[in-house]
C-alpha cells in the first residue's frame, strides 16, 4: 500500500483523538461526570496533544482533513497525498465512534429509559450529541441561525489552523519548541472550544464530525444523527471547517510569513538585548 506509513499515523491519531475527545463528551452526558465546558475542552485538548505525540513521526499528525488541505494548498504537502490522509482520518475517527458505542452502549440505553427518549427521535439528540454535533449546542441557550454556524466554524478552524501554521514553521521565532508545539496546539484547541462550543459544540473537523456522526446514524439514531435535511449539517461541520483551513493557509503564506521573513527595522537584535530576534530564512 502506497503511503501505508501516513495511512496509519493518521488512522490512529485520529482515533485517539475522537476517542478522548467524544469520551469526554459521553461520560458529561451520561454520568455528569464533568463540570462545565472548561473541563471537556481541557479533554479534547490532551487528547489532541496526545495524539499528535504518538503519530507526528509517521504522517505529520495532520488529524483533520481542513489541515491536510491547508497544508495542500500551501505547497507544504503534495496533493497525491490527500486521498491517503482523509481516507485515514474518516477510518480512525468512524473506529473511534464504534468503539465509544461499544464501550458505552448498555450506559446509553439505560440512560434512554431513565429520561423516556426514544432513539431517533427528536429528544434523542441529547444522546446522540456525544458522536456528533450540533447547532445551536443543545446543552445551551445560545440563538444560532444556520449563516452564524457556518461562520462560528469557519472562523475556529481559521484560527486554529493559523496556529498549527505559526506553531511549526521556521520563519517565526517566537515560536516554541518543537517539542512542545503539541501541547500548545492542544491549548489552541481548547481555548476555541471555549469560545465556539456554547454555539455549534466547536468540531473544527470535517472526520471528527462525520465519521461518529455516521456511527450513531447506524446505531439507530437516524433522522437524529442527521436533522437537517437542507443539508446545513454538511455545510457547518464539513464545508465551513475546510474553507476556514484553505482561508488560514493562504493567510499565513500570503501575508504572515513574507512578513515574518522580512528584516526587521527595530534594534531588536542589539547586543545589549537580553535576546536575540534573528530571523531565519529558508
């Protein structure tokens, strides 16, 4: 298999990913055993730290088709690769939906009877909402029209991406290091779902979405898993988070590292200066 290596850092990153990430999500549904968001963003950001750890040796630990595009179009990874990386991505984070529902299938069901819903109905997004997400967050009182949730994910996948981009390249100093990169990605994430979570539960991830989404919708959620019929669910977690990635990239590639590049006009790098701000070509 061509580019079996890539195949299975992303396969598995992705899984781990969902997995913490969804987990955290479930047992705060089922067992209240987390409160407040801080707590499951703080979850999904050590899964993504996690993640990126155990599989950036192997494929660059993308973990998300919008930044395996990004990263696509900024010329930073040939497109041959894409099919590769976003037919890992969906495998890893659809395992990681069987596995949440295997582990927690007998909690869910008694959770139905103790609450009366039916799954597949209406009510049934209160469960069905630890595979997929939605707008506006059912466990908030936020009003949120179909434009604003395309925008709100939009605009966290930007941002997130934006920080992936200055986190990992060359041209900006400031930068951490290496090493630590995953852990303040981790952080990138849990502050946007901070942010964007009270509005559409902040998927940033067109596999992270779809691929439990398509879990729960076999498991019998049906209508449920997928409720909008219009097609906005596809538009929100799928095309918003891609065109946010693309945008981001071509941000940073355009406007951000020609000027991070530049020389500096400031005395920055004078001796008598407690450091240096050197900056690095490539």
């Amino acid at each position: 298999m061509i580019y079996k290596r890539e195949f299975i850092g992303e396969a598995l990153g992705t899984f781990m990913l969902v997995l913490f990430g969804c987990g955290s999500v479930a047992v705060s549904v089922l067992f209240n055993a987390h409160q407040g968001l801080m707590q499951v963003a703080l979850a999904w950001g050590i899964g993504v730290t996690l993640s990126i750890y155990l599989t950036r040796h192997l494929s660059c630990a993308h973990l998300n088709p919008a930044v395996s595009l990004a990263m696509a179009v900024s010329r930073r990874m040939p497109f041959r690769k894409m099919p590769v990386y976003i037919g890992a991505q969906f495998a890893g984070a659809i395992l990681a939906g069987l596995t949440l529902y295997l582990l927690f299938a007998p909690s869910i069901g008694a959770y139905e009877n103790a609450h009366g819903i039916v799954r597949g109905s209406t009510e049934s997004v209160k469960t069905a909402m630890m595979f997929g997400e939605y707008y506006p967050n059912p466990g908030a009182s936020a009003i949120v029209s179909l434009p604003l949730a395309i925008g709100a994910e939009a605009f966290g996948t930007f941002l997130l991406v934006l920080m992936i981009f200055a986190l990992t390249e060359g041209c900006n100093v400031g930068r951490p290091d290496d090493a630590l990169a995953p852990v303040f990605v981790g952080l990138t994430v849990t502050s946007i779902i901070c942010l964007i979570a009270p509005l559409t539960q902040a998927g940033l991830n067109p596999a992270r979405d779809l691929g439990p989404r398509l879990v729960a919708w076999l498991m019998g959620w049906g209508d449920a898993a997928f409720p909008d019929r219009v097609g906005g669910f596809f538009h929100v977690y799928v095309l918003a988070p891609l065109l946010g990635g693309v945008i981001a990239s071509l941000f940073f590639v355009r406007m951000l590292e020609p000027a991070m590049k530049r020389p500096s006009d400031r005395c920055d790098c004078e001796a008598d200066k407690p450091y240096s701000t050197k900056i690095e070509t490539r």
